[in-house]
C-alpha cells in the first residue's frame, strides 16, 4: 500500500468560533487558535481542519462565505491567519481549510451581479428558473408560494428555491435561503473556483476538506422528487447526490488544481455508497483521497433525523465492516464519531454519566485502530457532552431554529421537539471548548455567543491535562502508538463477532503481526472468549482503559469490564 503523510497523522477539527476567544467579545478567533496550538502540539496532532474563517454575514456559521479570499472580521485579519499557519508549521503541523463550493452567500459578488438582471454575465454562475404556472402566488414567510420550480424541500427545511421578485425567476437553494447554489455546468465558474484554491494553496496551505462537495452535479432537468409524505416538499437527493457529472468535475479539479501539490482532500459526502467512494478515492482515479460518509450517523434515525431512534451495535459493526473491507486497498477511510454538525460521540454512542471517562477511551480506541486516517474533534479528547439547554431561546444553530418553528406551527409537543434538539441538535458540538474551571469555562471573558456547557467545572482542559490516566493522555497515548506501528495505520482489517451485542472486535494484520482489539461497548460484563483463526500466541497489551492483570490474554476467557477497552498485538 501506498504510504502518504495523511494516512499516517491524526486530524483535529476546529470550529473557529467556538474554540478559544481572544479579546473577550465572546466569538473564538484566529489569535485564541494560535494561543492553543502549543496545547494541540502535546496531544500530538499533525493536522488542523480549520472550519470556515471567511468573510460571511453568518447565517449559517461561516458557510455562508461572502468573500472567498478575506477572513471574516469576527476572527481577525488575513494577518492573524497567516500567522495561524506560520506557527502551526513551526510546530510542525500543518493546515487544511474548509472548501465551500456548493453554494455561496446570497451576499456574494457573484451572486450581487447574478440578480442584478437576468443578462448580467454572473447570471449563469447560479441556478435560476422560472416559476412554474398556475401557482398560487404570495410568497410567504418560508417561501412557498405554490410556483416553486419542483418541490425539492432544502436541508434546513420549506422550499429549495426562494423567488427573486426582480426578475421574477427562483434560485436554487439546497441549504438556507442565504446559501444560492453555484452552477457548476458553467466553465467560467468553474475557472474562477480553480483560481481561488490555487491562491490558497500557494498561502502554504496542506489541503481541502470540501463542505458537501458530492452536490455539485445536479440533474438539470430538475424533476420533481417522488412524494413519499404528506409533506409539502419532498426530498430529492437522488436528483443532486452523487449527480452526473460529479466525477468528471473532481478529476477537472484534480488536473487543474490539486495534482500540483502535495496536498490532503476530503470530500463530505451525505448519501455516498462504498462503491462511490472507491472511485471518489481510488489514487489511479485522481478525484479525492478521502470521503466522509454518512452512514453511521444516520443509525438513530427513523425517518429523518430529528426522528430519535435507539441504535443497535451489530449495525454499527456492519456498516464500519462494511467501509473497512470495501475501501481496503482500493481508496482509503476517514474514520469519525462527531464533528460540528453532529452530536457529542460520548453523549450518543458511549455514556456520558457514570462511564463518561471509559466510554470516551473505549470510542476513541474503536476509531483510532481501524484503517484510515482519524478525525479528532474540538473538546472530543476531554470528553465534552451533549447539552440540555432549558429553552429554545439558548440556542442559536439555524437547522434547529428553523425544524422547532416548523413543528410548532404544526402543533408538535414542544417536550418532544425539545427532546429531538438534546438528542441531534448541532449545538450540542458548538458550545465553547472547556478550558478550564473559570468563568464560561476560560473561553472568553465575555459573553459567549452560544452559551458553555454546564457541566464545565468537572469537565475541562485544565484538569484533564493534570490527570495522567484522563481521556486527555489517551488521546496522546493513541496518536503516539500510531506513529510507532505501521500495523495500526496500514494493516488489513478484519470484523470478529459482527452479531455479538456487547462486543466489537476486531484484527488488524501487517506482515507477520496482528493487532487485536477488542471493546466493550455497554455498561455489563460480557465475557470474552478465544476465537477461531486468531493466533494470540506471545499477544502484549499495547493499550487498554483499564488496568489488565497479568495472565489476562486473548488466547483466554475473560471478562470485560463496563465499556473496557483492551488492544493486543502479536509479532
């Protein structure tokens, strides 16, 4: 296999605004970045996903961008970021940034011109149609009107397309109505996007995760999506998913752009399948190296995703099984639990009381040891949780603010609305990083833009780092051990147990060693037993969350202890 520099590091997520505030008006900025990256440089990181720092009015955090090569006022100066990235490679970790080319902010340039007049050479840079006849005119407030082009329903809910009353044709819009789709079947478009990641690339960055990029082609036909509910708007991924000329777009991107670096590329891929993926990431293919699939963070939704569900663990073993040995020597993996759009992994998939501390160690070694390369994100190495903010006024995330009107209107429970908001809610990752035992949790000195998780006082950087057996110094432990086994970046993996509804296990083999993993992913005692055609002859524990007495080996029965954690390798 093919060794690469972001195969081999670990990558951590920033979410800019709520990482670290460096002049107390409560909005984490460049300058509260560079004052944590000695803290980034211990827990032994090599990569920094920096979420969107361009200039944006904010309606959807930063991924709304108004100006592609400015930072956004809130977070500095193009200065302060350039010294983001002077010290972040001084330490020896580089930076990626976040791409977003789906979709504009409606208060672009281009997409100023673009509704100037329905002629403006810009026009064609987004998707514009006319309304369709017989509608029964009157936008209102959510922007039904009855004339709307198909009857896509958007991400964050209502109608997919918002009428320009100017020149009186509608724009596609897959997320908010601030967010214009860009028209990627137009070559100039295209070029000006080339031109814009070239400049950033020549600034020093290392790469590009790329926001929703698999949306890029749509059917231009724009047909109306089947109607599957008694829903107004229906969902019509099939028609913007995955669309096609996706393929032929990213090797465009690849040959004009990419290709002339030696960059990391991530694409976030909502409703990609693993035989999508190998041909995303395929090396001989040049598109991508790696997608992030959504398969794993759909386990607990019923018919979408405010409709909570219990999750069943031999699920999520089939669908990780499934990844591991459909990209294994043809593409290559990301491997997450949480990020800005997702609820904490300790709240959702671990326990977030009483085994709070082995829950988070025991997800974290399930993650690191698989093949691919691990996604860390911000508070996730201190185990931060969900929160239970007491009103929908303490929140400020615009998917959740647009879904709770919605099932207001509709005269939905407001204990049950509220419930589906602790459980999925995007805030639940948002809430300022933990630092310390201070005010707000030493995010700033001010007032936080979203307010800091309660439980702040136990949970927090200060204390983790002061603590050598914290989630904090496992997190090191298991950055360090991938740097000094090549079996835990490059081995074949293979699922043990896949019906078993306590325990995950599963192998890892490189030449003449294995790796042997095996987690306890509830709060009982299963016992473990040796399996069939796994040799665990000489096997030492390389890590575990426990204490492990001696003569407890996996050639041996064994019992685990609540949410325990044990990995084992074999020369």
């Amino acid at each position: 296999m093919e060794r690469k520099w972001w195969k081999e590091s670990v990558v951590y997520q920033i979410y800019p605004r709520s990482f670290m505030d460096s002049n107390g008006d409560g909005i984490g900025d460049l300058q509260g970045i560079v004052s944590k990256l000695d803290y980034l440089k211990e827990l032994g990181i090599g990569i920094i996903w920096l979420s969107p720092v361009y200039a944006s009015p904010n309606d959807d955090n930063g991924y709304d961008i108004s100006d592609y090569q400015a930072i956004m006022d809130e977070f500095g100066t193009m200065e302060d970021w350039e010294e983001l990235l002077q010290e972040a490679h001084r330490r020896g970790i580089r930076l990626v940034m976040d791409l977003v080319v789906n979709h504009t902010s409606d208060e672009h340039a281009w997409f100023v011109e673009a509704r100037s007049s329905k002629d403006n050479p810009k026009r064609d840079y987004y998707i514009w149609r006319p309304g369709r006849e017989g509608g029964e005119g009157g936008e209102g407030r959510d922007g039904r009107d009855g004339r709307e082009p198909n009857n896509w329903v958007s991400f964050f809910g209502g109608s997919a397309w918002k009428l320009d009353e100017q020149t009186d044709e509608y724009y596609l819009h897959l997320f908010s109505q601030k967010q214009p789709d860009l028209n990627w079947e137009n070559e100039k478009l295209r070029r000006e996007i080339y031109d814009m990641m070239t400049w950033w690339l020549d600034k020093g960055i290392d790469g590009f995760r790329m926001d929703v990029i698999n949306l890029i082609s749509k059917d231009t036909s724009y047909p109306d999506a089947a109607e599957e509910s008694a829903d107004r708007y229906q969902w019509g991924g099939q028609y913007f998913m995955n669309g096609p000329r996706i393929h032929e777009f990213l090797q465009e991107m690849n040959r004009e752009v990419l290709a002339k670096y030696d960059v990391m590329t991530v694409g976030e891929m909502p409703g990609a399948t693993v035989e999508e993926a190998v041909k995303y990431t395929s090396s001989g293919r040049g598109e991508l190296n790696m997608v992030f699939q959504f398969e794993h963070m759909e386990l607990d939704s019923g018919v979408n995703k405010w409709d909570v569900k219990p999750w069943k663990l031999a699920d999520l073993k089939a669908v990780f099984n499934k990844w591991q040995t459909g990209l294994q020597g043809k593409g290559w993996n990301s491997l997450y639990l949480n990020n800005h759009d997702q609820p904490r992994m300790v709240s959702r998939f671990g326990d977030d009381g009483e085994y709070r501390v082995e829950s988070a160690k025991m997800l974290a070694t399930f993650l690191h040891m698989q093949q691919g390369t691990p996604f860390i994100y911000q508070g996730e190495e201190i185990g931060m949780t969900n929160v239970r903010f007491p009103s929908i006024q303490d929140y400020r995330d615009i998917e959740i603010l647009n879904m709770y009107r919605e099932k207001m209107e509709q005269g939905a429970d407001e204990r049950e609305v509220m419930e589906a908001i602790y459980a999925k809610g995007r805030d639940n990752a948002r809430t300022p990083f933990q630092w310390n035992d201070a005010p707000h949790g030493g995010f700033t000195t001010g007032t936080p833009w979203l307010a800091v998780n309660p439980n702040y006082k136990t949970i927090h950087a200060s204390k983790e780092q002061s603590d050598p057996n914290s989630i904090y110094h496992y997190y090191r432990q298991l950055i360090r051990l991938r740097q000094e086994h090549d079996i835990i970046v490059y081995g074949d993996f293979r699922m043990l147990l896949p019906e078993h509804d306590q325990i995950v296990a599963y192998t890892r083999k490189l030449g003449g060693q294995t790796l042997l993993v095996i987690l306890n992913f509830s709060d009982g005692e299963p016992e473990w037993l040796p399996q069939p055609g796994v040799d665990a002859a000489g096997a030492r524990l390389l890590i575990g969350n426990y204490p492990v007495a001696d003569g407890s080996v996996p050639g041996e029965r064994f019992v685990l202890k609540p949410y325990e954690a044990r990995v084992y390798i074999c020369d």
